[in-house]
C-alpha cells in the first residue's frame, strides 16, 4: 500500500517543469531516506503542503535517484531547502528547519501568483 503525500516528489525529469515554469513558489526539500534529519524534517515538509495548497508548491527531491539536479545546485548537506520563484533561486536553509521559520521564508516570497 502507497502512502499519500501532499507534497510533490521531483525527479531530474520533472524539475524543469515543475520548478523552473511554476506559476508559483516552489519549496524543494533535496533529501535521502538514510538521513535522520531529513526523516525528521518529513513531517514539517507534509504540514507545510497541506498549509500552502494552492498558493505554492511544496516538494521533495531525493539527490541519491536525482543526482543531475542535486549536483547543479551543489548540494552538499542534506537536507537542504531551496525555495523558487519565477525560476529563481530566492532562499534557502541548510540543516534542520523549523516549519515556522520556512512559512516565514514562503510568505515573503514576493510575487505570488
């Protein structure tokens, strides 16, 4: 049995659409499965997705299965956020992140959509 997500998995693929043409803010998480903080951060990314539904797209990458897109964006601590818009990079945070401080971040993303 799958487990439903509100957030949206990103893959090398999909990155380009999904991130870099978005209409809207766009959180990516670049996460692995065998980091403990980036397991811990599970629940704030899910809670964030279901609070920004329909204002911004929040979503995870995993850089062990997309190492193309982790690579461009020299990630080399996980976790860490990159928040988007209008295919820029405008913010982020490395390490463990309060989901206070990243709602923070995405309400003061200016142009929202």
């Amino acid at each position: 049995m799958s487990e439903e997500h509100s957030y949206l998995t990103l893959t090398d693929a999909n990155f380009q659409n999904e991130v870099m043409e978005s209409e809207v803010p766009v959180l990516v998480d670049f996460w692995a499965p065998w980091c403990g903080p980036c397991v811990a951060m599970g629940p704030v990314i899910e809670a964030l997705a279901q609070e920004f539904a329909g204002k911004a797209k929040i979503a995870k990458l995993n850089v062990d299965e997309n190492p193309m897109t982790a690579g461009k964006y020299a990630i080399r601590s996980i976790p860490t956020i990159l928040i988007f818009n209008q295919g820029n990079l405008v913010d982020g945070a490395v390490g463990l992140a309060s989901k206070s401080m990243l709602r923070e971040k995405l309400n003061s993303v200016p142009a929202w959509a």
